[in-house]
C-alpha cells in the first residue's frame, strides 16, 4: 500500500478482479480500495471496525468503479456511514446479495425495488417515521434488524411487503411484547398467503426475561398468522409460547399444512408454564405431513386421572430433529415410550436447559436426559413392532402403565 502511495494510478490495477474480500481497517489505505475495484468485480465485502471520513469517502464513489457488482456486504456499518453507504447502493442495479447496516430512505427504496435481488439485509435504526416504503421483490429473503419488536411494529406501519420470506432480528425484547404486532405484520403484507418463511429472533434473552408474562404470546396475539397459509418455515423458537393452547396449534395445523420446519419457544429456558400439551403435538403431526423438524415448548407430562393416546397417523417419519427447551416433563419412560413412536427417525431430543443452571430446571434437565438415554431403545422396540405386525396402530399412556 505504501507503494501505490508513490504513484498515481489512473484506474483499477487488476481489471478481470470479480471478488474482493477488504479485510484491513487502517484509514490510509482505504483510498485505495477504488485500485482493486474494477468493471468486472462481482462481490465485495468490507469489514471496518470503525468509520470515518476517509473510508466514507472511498466507500461512496464505490459506484463507478463497480458498477456490475451483485455482492456487497458491509454488515458493520453504523449511523456515521449511512450516507457513503446509501450513495454507493444507488449506483447499483444488478445486486443479488445486499447485506448491510443502517441506509437512506431512498437507497433502500431503490434496493427493495431491485428484481434482480435475492437477499436484503439491512438495520432499520434510523427514523421509522418515513414515507411510505414499498418492498416488491417477491422472491428476495427479507432480513431486518432493529432494536426492539415495538420499533418494527412503528416500521410496518410505514412499509408494504409484496414478498415471501421475512426474518426479523431483535436485539432485546421490550418490557412488554407489543399487543398487535401480528396483526400489523398481517396488514403491511400485500399478499399474506403467500408468505413462505417467517423468522423473529432475539439476541439477548435476560434470565429476567424467563419469568416476564409480559413477554409471552398467546394464542389471540397470534391469530393473524393463520392467514399465512403458505409458510413452509415459521420461526418463533426466541419466543415465549407458553399461553399458546392445544385448540390454536392445530388451527395453525389445519390453516398452515405446508409446513416443514416449526419452532415455537424451543430456544430459551422459559420458566412460564406451557399450557401446550402431547395432545396439541399430536393434532399438529396429523395435519402438517411435511414437517421435518419441530422444535416446541410444551407440558410432556401425563395428568393421572387421563389417558393419552397417540394414534399412527400421528407417527412422523420426515421428522429428524426435535427440540423441547426447557419444556416440563413428568416420568420419562413414559414420555419416552410417546416420542419414540410419534417420531422414528429422531434419535436424540435436544433440550436447553444448561448443566446447574437455572436451579429450578435442573430436574427437567435429568429427565430429558433419561429420555436420551432410552429413546433409541425404544424406537428400535417399535421398529421391530411394526415390522413383526404387532402395533394396534397406536401408543397409549394411562396412569401407571405404558402400552
């Protein structure tokens, strides 16, 4: 670099470069980023640790340099390079892949324009009372980052998607889960039914926020979404479940049937009590046949004045992954004996409760461990069942046997 500080270069020294991968941070070599920029560079990735002037500069001439690029991503940028960033994106028209932080109102209308675009990633920090924002790339992953759920709820209210994945990442919960979220997310979507993939993460789950009730969906939070009825991916593993009941899980089923991969509430240890049970899992595994991994937090235990039985067309082959959380659990043989028939192909349950911590948990923690250790046993006693015709065509528990 010190060397082509000697010399005045007229244009890209490397004209047949397609990916660049700018790794250094030092702000006296920036300026040269425009030397391995070239008409035929197609990816370039950044990764400044911190912005400033010079870097702002050369970032937003980016443009006529590159102007065929289809990758840019720059995932750390902040607040004090919007603007060299959005004036980049705006010579831009071939994009595939945009990955960034914070952008204008009139970059990322140009960017959720771009037909071309098959990813969108960017952090919705700035003002959310904007003009009206249309997002019409139907076949684009939407990924949006923002503080808070009630900031993407004040987003929505100002944004139309006409698209059909949306991921939504959360860097911490509010001290109350907006009321009509869902319903807002139901009313910016053009066309609800066609939404294939939605995701809403949180990064940082409080041990505070275990036991916040203010926090936890219910199932009247979550009615918009059964007008969704073309998800094949649903993502709500960040959140507390625990008030959803049986009878709204297999609406879900029956409104959602195309479903292949489900998480509700399965990646957090929630100290709140599910009021899902084996009843509403099995209603669920009737209706969605596609279904190849579930993840769910919900009360696997057996009440003793019941019976439970799970009948074979309830029995899940495609699914290879299952996971629990931090969901309570009564005698884990019987549980066991449930989960081994209902699902043949899993060979270990994944849970999330930590070894010593919570205390409170650490009992749930021993069972689903016990349930580990015999469910493989247990599968291979069901195999041979079926294939020595022995099944009735179903597992039953009562209070003191397993069938």
């Amino acid at each position: 670099m010190r060397l082509l500080n000697c010399f005045l270069l007229p244009g890209p020294l490397l004209l047949n470069f397609t990916k660049l991968n700018w790794l250094s941070n030092n702000e006296e070599y920036f300026p040269f980023l425009h030397c391995f920029c070239g008409p035929n560079l197609k990816t370039l990735r950044l990764s400044p640790v911190w912005w400033d002037v010079s870097k702002c500069i050369a970032i937003a001439s980016l443009a006529s340099s590159c102007p065929s690029l289809e990758e840019f991503i720059c995932p750390d940028a902040d607040e004090f390079s919007i603007h060299a960033i959005s004036e980049a994106i705006l010579g831009w028209n071939k994009l595939r892949l945009l990955q960034v932080g914070p952008m204008d109102k009139q970059a990322l209308a140009h960017a959720a324009s771009l037909q071309t675009l098959q990813e969108l990633h960017f952090s919705a920090s700035s003002d959310p009372r904007s003009s009206m924002l249309e997002f019409s790339i139907p076949h684009a992953l939407v990924a949006i980052s923002v503080p808070r759920p009630s900031f993407f709820q004040a987003f929505m209210q100002n944004a139309h998607f006409s698209i059909q994945r949306l991921e939504i990442h959360c860097s911490l919960y509010d001290d109350s889960f907006p009321e009509r979220f869902f319903s807002h997310l139901q009313a910016c979507l053009i066309h609800p039914g066609e939404l294939t993939r939605l995701a809403l993460t949180v990064d940082r789950i409080s041990d505070e926020d275990g036991s916040n009730e203010s926090i936890v969906l219910n199932s009247r939070m979550l009615q918009p979404v059964l007008s969704f009825k073309g998800l094949d991916h649903l993502d709500l593993g960040h959140s507390c479940t625990a008030h959803i009941d049986d009878t709204f899980l297999k609406e879900m089923a029956l409104a959602c049937p195309h479903l292949q991969g489900l998480w509700l509430g399965d990646q957090h240890n929630w100290l709140v009590a599910p009021l899902l049970t084996f009843a509403g899992v099995t209603s669920l595994l009737k209706y969605c046949r596609q279904l190849s991994c579930l993840g769910i937090f919900f009360d696997a235990t057996f009440k003793s004045d019941t019976t439970y039985v799970a009948s074979a067309d309830a029995v899940s082959p495609r699914i290879t992954e299952f996971l629990v959380g931090a969901s309570p659990i009564g005698d884990p043989v019987k549980v066991t004996a449930v989960l081994s028939f209902l699902f043949p192909s899993v060979t270990h349950i994944n849970h999330s409760i930590p070894n010593k911590i919570p205390v409170e948990l650490q009992e749930r923690r021993a069972n689903w461990e016990t349930v580990n250790m015999w469910l493989e046993t247990f599968v291979s006693a069901w195999k041979e069942s079926r294939q020595q015709g022995w099944l009735e065509g179903k597992a039953e528990v009562k209070e003191d046997t397993v069938a």
